[in-house]
C-alpha cells in the first residue's frame, strides 16, 4: 500500500498541490474543501435537526430541496479531498484518524439516503417515525465526527 500511496504523492498535480506557494494550490483546494464541508455537513446537520423534532412549525417537506446541497457539496468535497490526500498521501494514507473519517463519511452518506426517501415522500409533513428520528440524531453525532476527525488530520500528523 506504501508504493501506491508514493505513486499518488509523486503524480505532477499531488506535488503542485503540496508544494506551489501561490493560493492557487493548496489554500484554494482547502477553502473549497471547507465550503463543501459547509454544504455537506451544515445542510444535513440542519435537516436532521427538524426531523428530531427542532423547529416544528417548518414543514419537513420544505427540506426536499436542501439535498440537491448537500449532494452537490458531497461532490466538491469528494474532489477536493482525494486532490488533499493525494499531496500527502505517504502521511495521510498511515493515519488511523483518516480511515475513521473515511468509515464516518460512508456511515453518513447511508444515512443520508433513507432520509431523503423520508422527506422526498408524501406523508413527510406528518407524524415523523421514531427510526426516522433515529436516524437523524445517529447522522448528527456521524457529521459532527466527520468534521473533528477531519480537524484531528491537520493536527495529530
């Protein structure tokens, strides 16, 4: 796996990435990598927040449209991640806090797709289900971890 990972940091964009000092490289991908970090975890922080019960008079169904950022912010993030591992992938890549985020990420993203089912259909407006609360307090703490153990990556390397 060391090889791959010396392969992926040896590519010509990994060492632009990790070593050009203008903020078209790294500062750039980062401030990208936050603004989908944004979309991604505060918007479905923000829908599962309303479907355990915070802000009752707002109709769930009024969320449908806030899975299109979310998933748009999934995208930019899984760009602009892969392009922020593969600078440092010889470091990165031997972090146990890396996979924890990776598996955090996947346990969201399945989470995410029974939700959207729930709000998409049309008794969304109705009584919400208890797995449904579930879910959506389980995806609160799962982004919340996504976020500090993307943090603990700049700081325990």
């Amino acid at each position: 796996m060391q090889s791959y990972f010396q392969w992926l940091q040896d590519l010509s964009v990994s060492n632009w990435i990790a070593t050009d000092e203008t903020i078209w490289s790294f500062p750039l991908i980062l401030f990208l990598h936050s603004v989908g970090m944004g979309l991604t975890a505060g918007v479905m922080f923000i829908i599962c927040l309303r479907l355990v019960g915070v802000g009752r008079p707002l109709p769930v169904s009024s969320m449908r449209m806030l899975f299109r950022i979310f998933w748009g912010g999934f995208v930019l993030n899984a760009i602009t991640g892969s392009l922020l591992f593969a600078a440092h992938a010889t470091i990165t890549g031997n972090e146990p806090d890396y996979y924890a985020k990776l598996a955090l990420i996947a346990v969201g993203v399945a989470l995410a797709f029974p939700l959207q089912k729930f709000v998409d259909g049309e008794g969304s407006d109705g009584r919400i289900p208890a797995s449904v609360k579930g879910m959506a307090a389980a995806g609160l703490a799962v982004w919340v971890g996504v976020i500090t153990t993307g943090r603990f990556l700049a700081y325990l390397q």
